[in-house]
C-alpha cells in the first residue's frame, strides 16, 4: 500500500540584511515574530553584520518564547547585502549557529516579496541598489556590486553624487542652486565636504538622498539632474533585462519610489505597488528550503 506523503509546514526562521537595517523573522504555526536592528552588510562590514544578526536572534528568541537552541536548529534562509559569492556565504553559514541554513545575497527575497509569482522587473534602490527581473520563472539579477564598484542610483550614489554637482558649482562649473548651497552650508564648505566624503559610510551618504529628493521637487535644477541621471541609469537597463511594455515594475527601497515620475511614460504606466517586502520573500524562500529538507528525509 502507498501512502501520500503532505507536506506541513513548519516553523521556519528568514533574515533580510542590508546597509539600513536587518529584519529577523520566526514564521510558525501562521504567526511571524519579527525584530528589526541596524545595518547587516557582510561586505562593508562583516563581524559587525554577525554581531547584529546575532543580537537579532536573541530578540527573537525572547520576543516568540522559543529557546535559542530550538530556535537555531530551524530551517534558515538568510539574505544578505554583501554575498556577493559562494566563499562569502559559506563564511555567513559558519559564522552563524543554525545548523541548517541556506545562505544568499538580499537580491532573491526583494524580488520574491515584490513579486510573488507574477513577471516583472524590480529596481530596488536603498542604500545599495540593484535591478532584478522574474520572466517565465528565471530570475535574472544585474548591479549589486556596491557602493565602489556600483549601486548606481542608490540613495548613497544619490547622496554622493549630489556633493559632487555641489563641487562643480565651487569650481564654476555649475550654477549654484538651493541644493548646492544647503551642502554648502551644512559642511561648512568645500573643505568640511571632502573631509565628510573621506571616511563616510554608504549609509552615511545615504542620509544625505532625502536632501536630494525634496530640491528635485521643488524644481531644484542640480537636484533634478541627479534623479534624471540615476533614472536613466535603470531605463536603459530595464530592456536588455527582459522588460517589455506592459510587464509589472515594482520600485523598491527607500529612495526607489521617488524615480517614478522621472522614468520613461511607457514605463510609468507599468509601475506596481510591491505584493510583499523583501523580508516576506525571506520567509517564502525560507519555506521552501524548508520543503526541500522534508523531501529529502522521504
């Protein structure tokens, strides 16, 4: 006689990570616990993303009344800002006391959350950014790279960039603006930028985008010409990943929803708020990391 095997699901732990904050979540029985904390990019800085992470577990485990013990010997499906390869996530896995975890970058979960099953393209544009698209089930993934190398038209490339439109007016180069006077003002001249810029964190710039975002509209001319520069940026992207007139277009992050009136009318018209947050997707792919251990005791 055969006997059907039904999956039930079971308690699962998920983290999303990134430059702003990390979220920890317990999903059990249809009920999260979920803690947030600080910044989690195992790049920038690994043992401090570690430490944070590890904090978060013992907020969970007193906030969901679930020993540390039990609640480390969960599935866990952990997305990081920093994974940028499979050395780095093995270093993660080992770093943290779960004894079985699947280890990955923050791209997946942003994705999953936004989009659950539907086809279209994510810009998520946060501290870091990056663009990812989910087409006839593959997922394609481009930029995450960081803040030397890329995350162009996140908020620390905003940030940064608008310091330096700022610099060009003290060199003539551009036309003052009230933006470029706010900067000026605030660090008390080219001198008291340069010094900021020198050992500024990217949340550190990132703190400066809402500056950006508020001059952009009001008109401000240095201002808009930052937004226009980081929107062309994903425009021309969106294509050569997949996109086509029509498809869904979920903007995410912090500063991300701000492109919406800069993009192209085409795709103005395709942007979809997000079915979920990228931590909802942590807990998705954390239940089917889940689903994969069950199958494999079968």
């Amino acid at each position: 006689m055969r006997h059907s095997h039904t999956y039930t699901p079971k308690p699962v732990v998920a983290v999303d990570g990134g430059g702003t904050r990390c979220r920890l979540a317990l999903r059990k029985g249809g009920v999260d616990t979920v803690v947030e904390l600080g910044s989690a990019n195992v790049t920038t800085d690994f043992d401090a993303a570690i430490a944070e992470i590890s904090r978060g577990l013992d907020l969970l485990s007193a906030r969901s009344g679930i020993a540390m013990d039990e609640l480390c010997g969960l599935p866990a499906y952990v997305g990081l800002a920093g994974v940028t390869g499979p050395v780095i996530a093995q270093r993660v896995a080992q770093a943290l006391p779960f004894s079985r975890i699947r280890v990955e970058d923050d791209r997946p979960s942003a994705l999953v959350g936004a989009l659950g099953d539907q086809d279209g393209i994510v810009a998520h544009c946060g501290t870091g950014s990056f663009l990812a698209a989910q087409i006839d089930g593959e997922l394609r993934f481009a930029g995450g790279w960081g803040p030397v190398l890329g995350d162009p038209a996140s908020a620390q490339w905003v940030g940064r960039r608008g310091l330096s439109v700022t610099l060009d007016t003290v060199d003539g180069i551009r036309e003052n603006s009230a933006l470029s006077r706010y900067f000026l003002g605030k660090f008390a001249g080219a001198a008291g930028i340069v010094q900021f810029a020198s050992t500024a964190r990217p949340e550190e710039f990132g703190a400066l985008a809402p500056a950006v975002t508020a001059h952009a509209a009001e008109d401000d001319t240095l201002a808009t010409q930052v937004m226009n520069e980081a929107v062309n940026g994903i425009a021309e992207l969106l294509p050569i990943l997949g996109w086509k007139p029509g498809m869904a277009i979920c903007l995410t992050g912090g500063i991300a929803p701000h492109y919406a009136s800069y993009l192209p009318e085409e795709m103005q018209c395709c942007i979809t708020a997000p079915a979920g947050e990228p931590l909802s997707g942590a807990l998705s792919l954390a239940q089917s990391f889940s689903k994969e251990i069950a199958h494999e005791h079968l």
